[in-house]
C-alpha cells in the first residue's frame, strides 16, 4: 500500500494519477502503516515505512539537515532517468551531492534526484512536484517540441520503478486488455463525403490546384509517382461527370475503408449540421470550418456503417462552447444511432479548459479531441483514457496520430515513408507501455488528390501483426471504466505470499478480462507473475 501526503489543491491530480498507475493508494492515515510513503512538497509525518519518497522543488528538511547544496534548474528542463528524456513544466531543484542519483538533469548533468539509506529505510528525494507534473498535462498539455514524449507514462515507469528497485511488492492492474499487448482505436472525421458536395467552392478550386498543380510540384520533388499524378489529373477532369452524376464520386471512399478494416472496430466522427462554422476560441466565426453537406445527404452511408458495426459519434461544432448546442447536436446523431449515449471529437479540435464540464453538462460519453492539429503525439502525455481534473465523470479518449498532422505542407509535411517511420515510435510505446493508440484518417483521404491510402494500408498491417485489440473509441473508453471501476482490497503478506482481492464491477461480458500483474522483487526467476481477472476474486501468489 502506498501512502500519499500531498497539499489539498493537488488531491485531484492525485486520484487520477492513481487512476493510470492502478494500485493499491490511500492520503496518508496517522498511525497506519504502509510499505511506501510518498510526500508531495509537504512536511514527512512519522512513519515506519520501508521506502519514503520525496516529492518537491522546494528545499526541504531532508536536504538542510544533511547539508546538502541545491540549487534550481531552468525554466522548461528534463531529466534523464535511466537514458530516457523526462520533460518537467513545473520547477525542479538540483542537488549538489555525491550520493546515489537517481535523474540526472539534462541540461547540467547535475542530480535531479538522489537516494540514501536512513537507518531501515531508503528515501529518494526527487527535486520536482510529481502533481503539479500531472495537473500541467491534464490542464495546459505538451508543447510540439514534446510531443512525442509519453511524460506521464515516464512519471509512472519512474515510480514503479523506484518502489520495486527497493525490494517492496507491487500490485497493479495494467492498462492492458487480457490477451492484447494495447489497445488500437481507429476513427475517422467525415468532414467531405462527396466531392459534388463542394461546387465552386474553395473547397473545390483547393482541390484542383492540388490534384492538378500540386501533383506535378510532387512529383518532381519525389513525393509522388507518375501513377499517382494520372490518378489526381484523371479525377480532376472527371469533375464535370461527378456532378452531372454521370461517374463515380472519387471522395465516397466508406467501402475502401470498410474493406481495409473489415475484421476490425472503428468510429466514425459525423458533422450533425449543414452550413454551420460554429464560433472560433478568439470568437469569430470561420466560413471555411462549415459542413457542406447534410445527415440526409450521407444517410444511406450512415446505415451501412451501423449494419456492419461501426460506431457513429459526433464531430461537434459548438459542443465545446455551450452545452445547449452540444446536446442538440448529440440528439441529431442520436436520432440516427438509436442509442442513448454517444462521443463527440470537436472538429477542427477546438478546446478550452471549461470545454470537458461543458461537454460532460451536454451529455456526451466520451470525449476524443485531446490531440493535436500540427503534430502526432501525446498532448496529455498519456497512452491511456483519462478523466480532466474539473469534470466529473466525462473521459476523455486522447487522440495520437492524424493523417493531416503528418502530410499537410503547412504542418509536418511528410513523405508516405518518413510517415511510417515518425508513427513508428508511438506504436512502441504502446507496445511497451499499453494504453490506446487512437489514430483519425479522415474519410477523403484515400481517394484523390491526397491518395494516402498506402501509409494506412501499412500501419493496419504493422497493427495487426502486434496482437492488439482493435476497438470502437465506445468500446475503448469502457474498458477503462471497467479498469477504474476495480478495486485492489486487503493485501495481506504471510511468509512468501501475497493475498489481495480484487473487486470488479462488471457490467459489459463482451469487454476483456483485466490483467493484475504482481511484481516480485524478492525472486529471482520472475520478474513478475501477471494473472487474468475478469470477476470479483481473492488471489494469493507467492513472492
């Protein structure tokens, strides 16, 4: 059992940290016993624990009485911690000391964070805020120069690293679904379904210039094939047919991508309204960010999807912003689904730091806007769903990879193959850390003129191969309200074993089982045993 004394105002961010690092953790009791004491920039009260560990970039007494020196490093610093880089947004105190280090800081190479034994106890004193670290990713996020850095799976791995290094057992349910190395949460954005939808608009001179223009200044960069630019000239001069309805509409790709995921879960993100920009953060209105096209236009798609499975959520426009509007626009996809809950991803991911209260008053289920426009990566820090410190119940499934982050001129503009390799290291992250990878390809993006069908092709087939769960963003978000619903009771030691029972409220049979994993310092065989839950149970391992 961990023991947390930390200031009131971080309470929040310390209930949903232990939500992501699910084990067993109770505020600090006078008089009761734990194996690990954690102190957040607060005095240590008395303890018997067997390891202590403190948390702060204010000078403490642990320093002051051994004498010694620290001083404070820069502003937007990182700290290595066993060769991985550890973004801090918060302050961080360096220590002059020649004890044991446990982070270096990047910048000085000097002790970020040190260990010692006191009498039967180890203490390690870290020289940042750990909660003040989770409220900045929950609240303001990563900058794009971090994006690529899961911090708060770092800030964990760190942890469970330093409580089982010092011989204490440690019992956690991973964020990994039973029989899955991670989750895979494919979504797609219908912001074009037709391109007749988008007559002399600049939607459509866009298209052009691109399909025509464009593919030439791509294809003499490299960028694309010969191929390809016959494809985008032959669907340009098609243009004409198209809307006279005489030939294919070259945008309608929803049998493409039900082909390519035919075995596989996915969701897709519709627009409620026609004709409606919504109003922007700075409070204009942006003509361009309005739908053209209405859910009777795309009706006949939009059942076919249900039939074959698929999840429809919203892409709200003004949900994010005003709760009246949202719910409206979640009753409108309602209507469609036949069902009482739905997500909603905000289009053109617009965001604020009330939006999660105001999309959790308008009734939604999930929320999946917390990515960004110009990046792939972590803008929570996080592989797994989480729940925002001011809502109450609303989880938010964060968004990792956009096709239009990774090919768009104006953001990283990537050719298909740097694109497989800067999703690359997202997908091992997941293998190693698990959680979701929630990736959006928009529903235009297979057909002319951006033909990214190959890069998608690619990474489905590098997915596939990685024994994940492939599930509806719904689905997904469930699972991790079945992992927060369980409880880890009564660990009690006797010799060599360990007892402990774990509660779950199950309410869905169709979701995995959970894995609860036990690591075991004290063997020498393994590392650790996991065990498969899926029902309230009483375990007992010998460690």
């Amino acid at each position: 059992m961990i023991g947390v004394v930390a200031n009131e105002d971080e309470h929040h961010a310390v209930v949903e940290f232990f939500e992501l690092f699910k084990t067993p953790w109770e505020f600090y009791r006078p008089g009761a016993h734990y194996n690990v004491l954690l102190c957040s920039n607060s005095p240590v009260p008395e303890n018997d624990a067997k390891l202590l560990l403190l948390y702060g970039a204010q000078l403490q007494a642990f320093e002051e009485c051994r004498g010694i020196k620290t001083r404070s490093a820069p502003e937007h610093t990182s700290v290595c911690f066993r060769g991985e880089r550890l973004p801090i947004y918060g302050s961080c105190l360096l220590f002059d000391s020649a004890r044991n280090e446990v982070l270096t800081h990047e910048g000085t190479k000097s002790a970020a964070g040190i260990s010692m034994a006191s009498g039967a106890q180890a203490v390690v004193r870290l020289g940042f805020d750990l909660f003040e670290e989770v409220h900045h990713l929950f609240t303001l996020g990563q900058p794009t120069e971090f994006a690529s850095i899961p911090t708060l799976e770092l800030h964990i791995s760190l942890l469970r690293d330093l409580i089982v290094s010092h011989g204490v057992t440690l019992v956690e349910i991973l964020p990994v679904p039973a029989g899955a190395r991670f989750i895979v949460c494919l979504t797609h954005d219908i912001d074009h379904p037709r391109v007749r939808c988008h007559k002399c608009d600049h939607t459509m001179f866009g298209f052009l210039y691109r399909a025509l223009v464009g593919s030439v200044i791509n294809f003499c960069r490299g960028r694309r094939s010969l191929r390809q630019v016959a494809i985008n000239w032959k669907a340009a001069f098609s243009l004409p047919l198209v809307f006279a309805g005489l030939a294919k509409d070259f945008w309608d790709e929803l049998d493409q991508y039900l082909d390519l995921e035919r075995d596989l879960g996915s969701t897709f993100f519709v627009i409620p309204t026609k004709g409606d920009a919504g109003v922007n953060p700075d409070g204009r209105t942006r003509s361009k960010r309005a739908s053209r096209y209405a859910l009777t236009d795309i009706a006949a798609d939009l059942r076919k999807l249900l039939s074959a499975n698929r999840e429809i959520a919203v892409q709200g426009i003004d949900a994010w912003r005003d709760s009246a509007k949202g719910r409206q626009e979640r009753e409108r996809i309602q209507e469609i689904m036949g069902t009482t809950e739905t997500g909603v991803r905000m289009h053109w991911l617009y965001f604020n730091s009330q939006a999660p209260m105001t999309l959790e008053e308008a009734g939604f289920a999930y929320d999946s806007t917390a990515g960004y426009n110009e990046t792939i990566g972590y803008r929570a820090g996080t592989t797994q769903v989480f729940k925002h410190l001011n809502a109450d119940h609303l989880l938010e499934l964060p968004l990792h990879i956009m096709d239009t982050a990774l090919f768009y001129p104006s953001y990283m503009n990537l050719s298909d193959e740097q694109a497989g390799a800067a999703i690359q290291p997202l997908v091992e992250n997941a293998t190693r850390f698990g959680g979701v990878l929630t990736i959006n390809w928009h529903d235009r993006s297979l057909g002319p003129e951006r033909l990214w069908i190959a890069p998608y092709r690619k990474l489905l087939d590098d997915l596939r191969s990685r024994n994940a769960w492939f599930a509806t963003a719904s689905e997904t978000v469930s699972w991790f309200k079945k992992r927060r619903s369980a409880r880890i009771d009564n660990i009690a030691y006797n010799g060599n074993t360990v007892r402990t029972r774990v509660s779950i409220n199950k309410d869905d049979n169709s979701l995995p089982a959970l894995n609860l994993r036990v690591h075991t310092p004290a063997r020498r065989d393994r590392a650790f045993i996991d065990i498969t839950v899926d029902t309230s149970t009483e375990v007992e391992i010998a460690v």
